[in-house]
C-alpha cells in the first residue's frame, strides 16, 4: 500500500495527505494542560515509531523507485501558537502552517502544530502523509501520546520493518494467479461524473448516510452469519449498478491487514491497510442472501493475498492509466480507534480532511450497539445535493437487503421518499 500512495502523491501531491484537530482536555477539573509536556510527549512518540523517523528519497542507486531511511534520531517538526480565537479550526492551523513543506522528498512526513486559546483550551493539529500512516494507527498514536504524556510509554515497539519482511517472503506467483482469476472478465467500473466538466474542483465534502438501523443490520448478521461489512458491500453494488447501468460491478474494500500472523501486530504503527478489489455480479435469477454469502467467500479467500499490489493488479489486467474503480469502502470498528482508556489527558476529534485519489469513499465504523457511514465525495463529480440523494438511496439499499434476504436483488427498491415523490411529480 505504501508504494501505490507514493506512485499517486507523484501525480497529485494532494493526495493522501490528512489532517487532524484534535482538542487535548485534562481528565481532572481545574488542571491546564501543560503545552511543554505535550510537546515533549510527542517527541516520545516519534522516537518509538520508526516511521515517524522516516524519509522518502528518491534516486538511491541501484535500487529502483524510493528508499526508506530511518533516522536514529530526529527533532519532529513542531509549531506553537496563541490564539484569541475560543476555538483552534483547521482553518487556523492551515492559516499558520504550510502543509506544502510536508510534500518535499528528504523531510519526516508529519507536523504537529499546537495552539492555546485565551480562554486556556488547547488544541492540536497532525498533518500527517497516509504512506506512513492507516486508521488503526491513529488510534496507536494517541494512545502512545496519553501514555508519553505521563512519562510511561515504553520506548520500543514492533516495526513496521517486520510487516514489511512479511510482504517480502510471500509467494507473488500465486497471488498473481489468484487475483487474475479473481479479476477474470472485470471491467473497470466508474461512478459517472453528475457535474458539468465546467464546475470540476478537486475539493472533498462529506455527508452522513441517514437512517441506519444498527440493531435491524446486526440481528440479520447473527441470523444468516453475514457480517456488517459484506450488507454494506452488497448495498453499495445495488446503488453503484444503478448509476453505471451495468449488473457487474467493482469497487475498492479496504482491508486493515491487522489480522496477518505477526506477533503484536495490533502495535505496529503504519500502513498495514491493503486495497482490494470487490467483484460483484448482480444478475436477475440472485437472491440477496446468495450475492452476499458469495461476496463474503470472495473477501474471506481474498485474505492470504493481500499485500498483493492493487498496481499490478492493474498490470494483469493491461489496463494502463485507467484506474479499475473510482469508489471505495473503508469498514472499521470504532472502539478500534482511539478507544483505549486515557491517563491524565483525552482528545476529542473536531475536525479531519482526508484526501485520497477515488471519487467517492464511503466510511463505515461499527462498534457493538451502532453504524456510522458517511460518504466523502469529490465536489468535480457530484454536488451537494446530488450527494445528499446518493446517500439516501445508500441507506434505502441497506434496509432492502436486511429487511427481504430471499428476494431476487435485482427487485429490490433503493429509491428515497425525496425520489419517489420527485418520479410522481414528473409524470
């Protein structure tokens, strides 16, 4: 995953570059939090993740594409400021700090700028390349920060270094073998562009996916032993079919890559994640439960490969520049994120701008009681409102397929009561 984010940051240095605001609270009342201490704790944390100690340089000879060099040490890139502002926005951050800086070739890939108010409140902003870090670790970060913050982070961790081994000594023949079979037949499949080439922008904007009925989507799971994140594929086919008019379809599935057989896997910070594709056929003789418990066959044999590029993928495939898919799942569990118990400080998320190279990606995280999706959408191919509508009709497909498993899917109806009412008004 690491090298097709730094082969597409070589198009678009934009892409892949996230950006995190965070307010810092102390867990006693009437304790500041000392700006010092954080600033020492995150030194702490870089100097226990190998990672964050790591520049991309190119042109390394005899070695083909970039070179990781780990730094033994290093001095994180830091900024701090106050502000009279009652609240630090990313704008503000922005406004102070060049994330341009973060995109040259021989610098560590991460800053962190601090920011107190008058009114004693701190915040801190990450900007952060995706190429070193995934979801999961985030969660690693922050329970590394809390933990550094009241001197008892334990300076040594498993590297990346070991998943990167790991990578190495499995068999590309038969990964490639796998996924050629896999992909046997697939068209590249692409959500259409709903917007005049005029308005294109490259800007990102989310909305939520209304309605999600978490304890109607798990008592289907428990029933028919389907997990969330196959309804959720199978619900993203019937809409994506419905837009590109075609019943094949292929999309991206973000794979955490957490449950490969490495010894404390769960702490190694970095991107463990993979992308794979998801073929789905959706012709008129298929149940829901048949597409669904076929979908989740496909993931679960799709597992011991892959770390397999989603590029070479591409080359199987001879399809040059044109990309497979232009959407893509991304399925976590919450209390995977940041959910470890604090010590004398919490951070509570206020603002995120994640960009990445698809048109549309659709965020899920399930924790045991609920469902949040969202969908973050590239404003050059659909518009607000147009949006708003593709999330509704999301939604309307995910209560189809739980609400009637034996039903051919292709009778399902996933329009919204907004489209429904629009259809009466036209005729």
């Amino acid at each position: 995953m690491q090298e097709g984010i730094l082969t597409s940051q070589g198009k678009d240095p934009d892409a892949y570059r996230v950006c995190f605001v965070y307010e810092t609270i102390p867990n006693q009342e009437e304790t500041l939090i000392s700006v010092a201490r954080l600033q020492q704790a995150w030194k702490g944390v870089v100097r226990r993740h190998s990672l964050l100690r790591t520049l991309f340089v190119n042109n390394v000879p005899g070695i083909a594409g970039t070179t990781n060099v780990v730094l033994k040490d290093s001095q994180p890139s830091i900024s701090v400021f106050r502000t009279s502002e009652g609240a630090a926005t990313l704008e503000l951050f922005r406004s102070r700090y060049n994330p341009a800086a973060q995109k040259q070739i021989g610098r560590l890939q991460h800053h962190l700028s601090i920011c107190r108010t008058d009114n004693e409140k701190v915040y801190m902003c990450l900007n952060i390349n995706h190429a070193i870090m995934d979801a999961y670790s985030r969660g690693i970060l922050l329970h590394d920060l809390q933990k550094a913050y009241t001197a008892s982070l334990n300076p040594s961790a498993t590297g990346f270094r070991d998943f990167v081994l790991y990578t190495k000594q499995q068999s590309q023949e038969e990964a490639s073998r796998h996924w050629a079979e896999y992909l046997d037949g697939v068209e590249p499949c692409h959500f259409p562009s709903l917007r005049d080439s005029s308005d294109a922008n490259n800007t990102y904007k989310t909305v939520d996916v209304p309605g999600i009925d978490a304890s109607a989507v798990y008592a289907f799971c428990q029933l028919w032993e389907i997990t969330p994140a196959t309804i959720i594929q199978i619900a993203w086919a019937m809409v994506l079919s419905r837009y590109t008019n075609s019943v094949t379809l292929c999309f991206g599935n973000l794979s955490s890559g957490r449950d490969i057989p490495i010894d404390s896997i769960n702490d190694i910070f970095g991107p463990l994640i993979a992308m794979l594709p998801c073929r789905v056929y959706l012709h008129e003789q298929l149940t829901v439960l048949e597409a669904m418990k076929e979908v989740q066959r496909d993931y679960t044999s799709s597992l011991p490969y892959q770390t397999f590029p989603l590029a070479s993928m591409h080359s199987l495939l001879k399809l040059g520049t044109s990309a497979l898919f232009n959407t893509a799942l991304s399925l976590q569990r919450i209390d995977d994120i940041g959910s470890r118990n604090a010590s004398e400080i919490t951070f509570k998320l206020e603002e995120a701008l994640d960009l990445s190279e698809y048109n549309i990606v659709i965020g899920a995280g399930y924790s045991r009681d609920e469902i949040k999706i969202s969908m973050t959408f590239q404003a050059g191919c659909i518009d607000l409102v147009q949006a708003t509508r593709l999330a509704g009709s999301f939604s309307q497909a995910i209560k189809a397929v739980t609400a009637e498993p034996n039903s051919r899917i292709h009778t399902l109806d996933i329009l919204t009561h907004d489209e429904t009412q629009m259809i009466w008004a036209w005729n």
